[in-house]
C-alpha cells in the first residue's frame, strides 16, 4: 500500500468547458488547499484547474438546497446537439425562467471595460414594437404569469419607445417589471421620472451602482459619475420608486466596499434590494485581468465577516438555482434591519419558497416570517440578540409586512468559460428572451449566442472591439 494520500480531497464530477476551445470537457471536483476547484482536462488544451469557491461547507450547503425545478409550459427548441447548444429552452432545461430579461436596444452612452454586452455609443438596433410583442408572447406561453421581467438594453432608457414599452408589459400577464439602467437619464430627466413615477406599482429600477469612490467607478466605468449616481438615486428617492443597486464586483477593485454599499442603501428608503454580481468574463472583458476573477462565497463571506446583523445562516442558497444565487432577506423598519432569512426552517423554504427570485409574496413564506417573529422563535436563536428581538416584536407583529418592509441582498453569481458547470447550467433561471422566439440562459447567450445572433441580424462590423 501506498503511504502517500493525494494533496486533496476528489468529491466529484462534472463537466465544464476548455478554457481554449471552449469545448465540454470532464472536470473532477477537488477541495483543495481549502477551495473548491474545478481540474478540467481537455485532451487537446491539457489540464487547467479553476478555483469556484472558497467555501467547501457552504459549497456542500448548496447541494442541499435543491428541489425540482418548475416546467416551463413551453420549450422552443429539440435536442440535437447537445447542452449548451441547444438553447433554448430546450426540454432538457431544468428551470424554468425566474428572471427573463429583454434587450430592447443595443446602443448604450457609456462604454464599460467590465460591459458583458460589448455595448457602446452609436450601435442602435431599438427593437420594434414587433419584435416586442413577439419576445413577449414567447415569454408567456414559456411562462404563463412570468414572475419578473427585466428592460434591459444595453441601455434601455435610450428606447425612443420605452414607455409604450412599459405600459404593454404591465397591462400583460407578467407580475413584476424592472429597468435595467445606468442611470444617466434617471439623473438628467425629471420628465422621464414623473412618467416612470406613474408606472411604479409592481415596478422597479435595477440601478448600476457598484462603488461610493471616484477612482474606483473610474476603473470599472471608464468614467466618474459618482454625482450622476446620487442624482438618480435623489430622484428616485423623491418619486419612491422601488430601487434595487447592482453593484458588479471586481477582486481588489471594490470587493472592499461590499459592506459599505449595503450600508449606504439602508439609508434610503427606496432602495429595497442590492444586488452583487461578480465580474462575468464575457463580452468587453473577456480574457483580461483574469487573476482578479472573484467567487460568490467569496462576497459572502465579505458580508459575513463583517460587524452587521448578517450571520451565515442567514446568507443561504436559492432552491431555484442554489450554486448560483445567494439571498438574504431582512425587515427594514425606521432604518433599523432584521434577518429573517436565517429564522425560516430550511423545509419551510423548500417546500414554500417555489422557484422564484421574489418568494416574499408567496402567502405561506409571510406566515412563516410572522410565526418566526414569535416568543417561541426567539428563544431557539438564542445566540441572536434577544433584547432586540424582543423590543421589535410589537412593532413588526403589528405591522402588515408589505413590500416595502423587506430589504433583500443577493448575489447573483454568472457562469463564464472559468466556472461553467453543465449539471448547473441546466438550472440556470435567468434568461434573454429574444425576436426569433428563443429563450437562452443568462451565461449561455453571452458565451455562445449572443455574437451569433447579432451577426445573423447584420450588426458583425458594429460589434468589432
Ligand atoms: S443550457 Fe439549457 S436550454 Fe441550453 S442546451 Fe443546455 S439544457 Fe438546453
Ligand atoms: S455595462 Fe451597462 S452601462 Fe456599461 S456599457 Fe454595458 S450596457 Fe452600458
């Protein structure tokens, strides 16, 4: 017998894609060095190991949040040759889509190093009032009452057309509906606002807002406007309009400032939602600065360890896509914050939550918040700060929980040629819609498609970097 262990624990198998040639290649997963790693092996490219998280426990804690995923009502492609190139959704997709998105247009009056799209001044290609209603019938027979729709453009607020945009999609069956924006005419175009101020029910804006500090914005925006991001966020203030900060998070760049930037949105009550997206190497970004690639337990943890309320159990997988999707739910109150996430039993949330990205309007979960918020619940977290707990009580139990109570973090987590992991893309619950009646995942449309479809519509020459 050999007296020599491996240097690392084997734990598993998937397949994830050739660094090279992008092409399926097995990868054995390895906890090592106390990581997750992918070791892929492709026999023309050679062996290339990527790290995907660095928390094994949280990274088992996943696998334990699964539950079958929903149906779409409708696939729109067959399989022929095999995932990822039969998107889609094709019959062997396991989720269905939690999130769509449409691109209405794909000119953009920022030019972002870290832009997934490749988007840019002067491209154009506002889709027509058509092409819109084509994208949205193929939602709905995909979908029924899809769940949440995202206008996204590139930069949507350039659409000539977008609040006949707007009011088709809300007087349709889609339940909630948000602008994906940058934000520069939020900040410059009261107008604009007051029309957006009419729609705001059932509506929301997903705000680029990734750092508080000039140098950083800079790095990843190419540009300073710091000032235009606190002038959207005034007007969005004033009108109270749902907001939801994204925030895109580089390693070393403004992985510092995680903390800082939930900080700050507490302070406005607007702001119901922040979302941190790790870096997507897609698009403008593709192959550069590679080394500073950072992980969603890395995020995590950032939040973790920082002094808040938020322990980690209260930053747990989303059963709809769990290796992906992180979520923290808490009720804001008087600017104070309560997690809750962490107090709901993992089989309320399996067996409640269903597969959706805003499960606190499901009417069994807001039980469970309520019952949650009880003596009984109080003294099973006894590590929680009780007087607190116990000071709040008569304030939120008396309280209808709406909308505007909750304040959610997440993490959203897309897959690149690095992580891709063809037993998680499967699950993947963000998708494109498109005009020619497609619907793609989120990272299988920027690794494989997107080009090819803007090359197909005659855009190639546009698109060159
Ligand atoms: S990613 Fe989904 S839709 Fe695309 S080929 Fe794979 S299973 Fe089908
Ligand atoms: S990341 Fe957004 S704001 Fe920046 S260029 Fe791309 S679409 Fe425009």
């Amino acid at each position: 017998m050999s007296s020599q262990a491996r240097p690392y624990l084997f734990y598993w198998m998937t397949y994830s894609l050739c660094t090279t040639c992008l092409k399926n290649v097995p990868a054995k997963i390895l906890f090592k060095n106390d990581k997750v790693i992918y070791q892929k092996n492709c026999l023309e490219h050679g062996i290339h190991e990527e790290v995907v998280s660095t928390d094994i426990e949280y990274f088992k804690l996943c696998k334990e949040y699964l539950k079958p995923g929903d149906m779409p009502d409708k696939f729109q492609t067959q399989i022929n040759h095999g995932c990822p190139h039969d998107c889609g959704l094709c019959p062997d997709h396991e989720q269905h889509s939690c999130l769509a998105i449409f691109e209405i247009i794909d000119e953009c009056n920022m030019t972002c190093p870290v832009c997934f799209a490749n988007s840019k001044p002067g491209l154009g290609n506002a889709k027509s009032m058509e092409q819109i209603d084509k994208m949205l019938e193929t939602l709905i027979a995909s979908e029924w009452e899809p769940d949440l729709l995202q206008l996204s453009g590139w930069e949507p607020t350039l659409h000539p057309q977008l609040m006949e945009i707007i009011r088709k999609i809300k007087a349709s069956p889609v339940r909630h509906l948000m602008l994906n924006t940058n934000g520069i005419r939020i900040a410059e175009d009261l107008d604009f606002v007051k029309e957006l101020e009419k729609e705001k029910k059932w509506f929301e804006v997903y705000l680029q807002f990734d750092s508080l500090n000039r140098d950083t914005i800079k790095h990843l925006r190419w540009w300073d406007y710091l000032d235009v991001r606190f002038k959207a966020l005034e007007n969005l203030e004033k009108a109270w309009i749902s907001t939801t900060l994204v925030c895109v998070i580089q390693k070393n760049v403004n992985d510092n400032e995680i903390w800082e930037l939930i900080d700050f949105a507490t302070k406005y009550k607007c702001v119901r939602w922040v979302t941190f997206q790790p870096v997507e190497y897609v698009g403008r970004i593709k192959d550069k600065e590679i080394k500073e690639r950072i992980t969603l337990s890395e995020i995590r943890n950032e939040i973790i360890k920082a002094n808040n309320p938020f322990g980690a159990n209260d930053m747990l997988p989303l059963p709809c896509h769990p290796e992906n999707i992180c979520i923290w739910y808490g009720i804001k109150k008087d600017w104070v914050i309560q997690p809750v996430t962490g107090m709901i039993p993992k089989e309320v949330l399996l067996e409640w939550a269903g597969n959706t990205i805003t499960f606190e309007r499901n009417e069994e979960i807001k039980k469970a918040f309520y019952k949650l918020y009880s003596l009984d619940a109080c003294s099973e977290k006894t590590t929680k700060n009780l007087w607190t707990m116990l000071c709040c009580l008569p304030k939120i139990i008396t309280q209808n929980l709406d909308y505007t109570n909750v304040f959610r973090i997440i993490i959203m987590s897309f897959m690149d040629k690095y992580d891709f992991d063809l037993w998680s893309i499967k699950r993947s619950c963000v998708h494109f819609v498109e005009p020619n009646g497609k619907i793609y995942p989120f990272e299988t449309f920027n690794m494989f498609y997107r080009d090819k479809i803007k090359a197909f519509n005659g855009l190639k020459d546009k698109f060159k970097k």
